[in-house]
C-alpha cells in the first residue's frame, strides 16, 4: 500500500535537472555541464584507455558512433528517464577531463550512485575528487535524496582515495558485487549522507 509521502515522492522526483549554466567544480578550475557532439572524440579516446577499461566493462573498442550517440542522445535520454544524470568534467577552457555520472537511482528509496572516470591527461591533479565533491554534495540538495552510493572494485586504489576524501563512509565489501569486462570483482561500498556534508 503506497502512503502520501510515497505518493508525493513520486510525483515530484523522477529526474535531476542540471542548472543550464552547469555546475563550477568545488575548489578547482572547471565544471560540470552536459555532453555535447563535440566531446565524441576525446570520450571516445578516454573509454579505450587502459585504465579505464580496466575497471569498467565497456564495449572493447569503444567506437566514435557510440561515442557520438552517447554525447547527442542516450545521455539525455538517461536523464529524462530518472534513471541518473551523466556529465562531462572540463576545464576552464571547456577542454574534456573525464566523466560523472549519478545512476541506478531508485527515486522511491531516495537513493543514487555516483560514478566517475578520468582523462589520462587529466590525472593526478585532483579532478575525480574535485568532480566527486560537487556531484555527490549537489545530489544531496535534492529534496528525495538522502543517500549517495559509491562503490569501488577492492584493488581501485585511486577510486578509494577519492571516496575517502570526499567524506564517503565504508560500509563494508560487496563479494564479487561488480562486473569487469572479463571477470567480476569484490566492492567496498561507501555512502554519503545529507548528514555526512559539514555545512
């Protein structure tokens, strides 16, 4: 039986409305904004990284088509579905850095996960964490959302890191919770809370 808190969380939650201008990453030069046609290319060029593919199962080899129909339409249509929110991370010269994204989001649980990989180019200069901060911190603005999820393959040491300095709590490990390309891995889930967030 749905009660009225149900029914009014599911009547006005369903999809994360980013602000037309994005959003400025916290304490670094860039921001968050939606995709576009013109960064096809350098995704196409991060998500057959090495790195990348380690630690994601993505199609091998990730194609410019793909890459072109994420950027023009599948994003959005993410989005427009509730299923989460997927951005670009660029510079202050609009330069692609990297990917953020909020999904398997469950409106009805006030719950989300949040997801990131990064540029080779883009590496070590705090962009993950930086990205992870703003996302994570701006999802929890969300009236229906109460719970941001990270989840990290127990050998991503990086991912862990990132977790950790955005304020995620450890909560344990998740045996052979995940998928790699080729195999499946333990996880160590980290959550953040509104509570989490100093203010």
């Amino acid at each position: 039986m749905t009660n009225n808190s149900d029914a009014n969380r599911n009547q006005h939650a369903g999809r994360f409305a980013l602000p037309t201008d994005g959003m400025a990453l916290d304490a670094k030069p860039g921001m968050l904004r939606a995709y576009r046609a013109s960064d096809a290319p350098a995704r196409v060029a991060g998500m057959n990284d090495a790195e990348v593919r380690r630690w994601l199962p993505v199609p091998r080899p990730y194609t410019e088509a793909m890459a072109l129909d994420w950027c023009t339409k599948e994003a959005e249509q993410r989005r427009r579905s509730g299923e989460g929110l997927y951005l670009a991370v660029v510079d202050e010269k609009d330069a692609f850095l990297g990917d953020i994204c909020l999904k398997h989001t469950n409106w009805r649980l006030g719950q989300t996960e949040i997801g990131y990989w990064t540029s080779p180019h883009a590496r070590g200069r705090g962009i993950s964490t930086a990205a992870c901060r703003t996302l994570s911190r701006w999802a929890l603005t969300n009236p229906f959302i109460t719970r941001v999820v990270l989840v990290a393959a127990t050998g991503n040491n990086a991912s862990q890191r990132v977790a950790e300095q955005c304020g995620f709590v450890y909560e344990g490990t998740a045996r052979s919770g995940g998928i790699l390309f080729d195999d499946r891995t333990d996880l160590r889930v980290y959550s953040l809370l509104r509570s989490d967030v100093p203010t």
